[in-house]
C-alpha cells in the first residue's frame, strides 16, 4: 500500500511538473516571482485552476477525470451566475498536493454565434488526445481567427481566454502559509509589487478575509503572443495568485474556496484591464 501510495504522490508530481513548464512558457512573470518569494524549499502551490466549457467532450468532469484517477475527489460545487460558469473543486488526500479548481462556461447562455464559434473549436479535439493526461497541457486544438476571438471577447473575456489559450493552467498559487518568510498577505503583496508586477485591484488588492477563512490576490496576467488563423496578437496569458488559509475550529486549515472572491479573480486576464 505504501508503494502504492508514493506512486501516485510520484505520477500527480510529475504531471503538476509539466502543467508548470507549459504554464511558465506564456507565464514567465510567475516564475520571476517564485524566485522572489522562495527561501529554498518553502513555496508549496496552493492549487491550480483550469478552464473549460460544458460540452460533454471537454466539460468540468472529463478534465477531473485525470485527476481522479491519481486519487483526487470532488470537494466543493461553486456557481458563478454573472460569468455564466460552474465550478468545482478537488481534493487529495495528501495534503502536500494542490488543489485543483475546474470552471466551465454554460455555453448554451450565448448567442448562437458564439455557440457556433465554440462548437466547432471542440469538434477540432480529436478524441485521444482528451484521454492522455498531457490534455491538461496541451493548449489548444484548433485555430480561431482574430474576428472570432473579438466576437467572443464581446460576449465573455473567459470564452476568448479558452478559445486562445486552450488547455494549460489559468493560474498556479502560492500558499502565503508555507512561506517562511512571509506570513500576511500583506507583506506579499507589497513584495510582488516592488518587484514591478502590478496586482489585480477589482475588489481590492485582498479579496476575502479572515472571517470566510480565505485571502487571496493575485497578479494580472502576462502578455504573450497567441497566432490566429489570420495573424498574431498580443493578449493576456495566464497569472499568479497568492492564498493565505485560516484554521476552522477544529484546527484544520480551511480547503475550500469563496465563489465571491474568486469572481474577482478571473479578470485577471481581462483585455479591458
């Protein structure tokens, strides 16, 4: 059984590796950061967020399929009514790994147009390429041309991020906990920003608060270059975010996440921004 056990700890580290790797080519600030904050062997990644849409081919539950299966379960339902998205959330029963939050967008909530434009982006996946464990970096798997990121950029940032980016990590998190320098969200913050890598302020600096168990900031995203059909543009890629957990009353830390809080955070790729 311990064999077993150090298996998967083994295989869910190894993917998390190679999540991290694809995320930091479009990401480089995130890594600049992990530099920043790090005393050595202290940053452990509080979790990781994946965006997708509800088509059954790709939804919320086929993502987590890779993930239950490294021993991962379902440990939270979130719904988010003005970004038109569900959510969940998953926990391992070791601790040391991260977290993983899953959002997809209720694409039947568009307009046809939009649908369509989605639809046909699916249709491009070929089958076996979702069942390998590598999908989770993979990005994406079809070309979009620049008309039809801006028609879907008018209708939902979120549907234009999944359409450019595809399948990589939306965002990895430092856990402000395990810092052996830091302890306040506070004094991260202020770190991140010296650094010269500006925050997301919609909601303030800090969303959440001791009271719900969970503060969170976290960076804006990157720019980085993404090809369309019919040429290149320089758009928000992906960003880092900070989470500092409060203990419940028997004493565990808090695991969950806050649906308020983490409203704000998706527009941290926002083009407007």
């Amino acid at each position: 059984m311990t064999d077993t056990i150090s298996n998967q700890h083994q295989q869910v580290t190894d993917l998390f590796s190679n999540i991290w790797n694809n995320y930091i080519e479009v990401t480089p600030s995130a890594h600049k950061i992990h530099q920043l904050l790090s005393s050595g062997t202290d940053l452990i990644n509080d979790h990781v967020a994946y965006r997708t849409f509800d088509i059954a081919k790709v939804n919320l539950d086929t993502l987590a399929a890779h993930l239950i299966n490294l021993g991962y379960k379902h440990s939270g339902d979130y719904d988010f009514s003005s970004k038109k998205l569900n959510a969940k959330h998953f926990e391992h029963s070791d601790t040391t790994l991260p977290k993983v939050f899953i959002s997809e967008l209720r694409v039947a909530e568009f307009s046809v147009e939009a649908q369509t434009i989605i639809e046909n982006m699916v249709n491009a996946i070929d089958e076996s390429v979702i069942a390998d464990q590598s999908f989770l970096y993979s990005g994406t798997h079809w070309q979009v041309s620049k008309e039809d990121y801006q028609t879907l950029l008018g209708e939902s940032e979120y549907a234009a991020w999944v359409a450019a980016w595809g399948y990589r990590a939306n965002h990895f998190t430092v856990s402000i906990n395990h810092l052996d320098n830091y302890n306040c969200i506070d004094e991260v913050n202020a770190v991140v920003k010296a650094g010269g890598f500006p925050l997301n302020t919609t909601g303030g600096e800090v969303k959440g608060d001791a009271i719900v168990k969970l503060e969170q900031s976290s960076t804006m995203a990157d720019k980085a270059t993404v090809k369309f059909s019919d040429g290149e543009a320089e758009i928000p890629s992906c960003f880092y975010e900070f989470a500092k957990r409060y203990p419940l009353d028997c004493g565990n830390l808090y695991s969950g996440f806050v649906a308020a809080s983490a409203d704000k955070i998706f527009e941290s790729t926002n083009v407007a921004a």
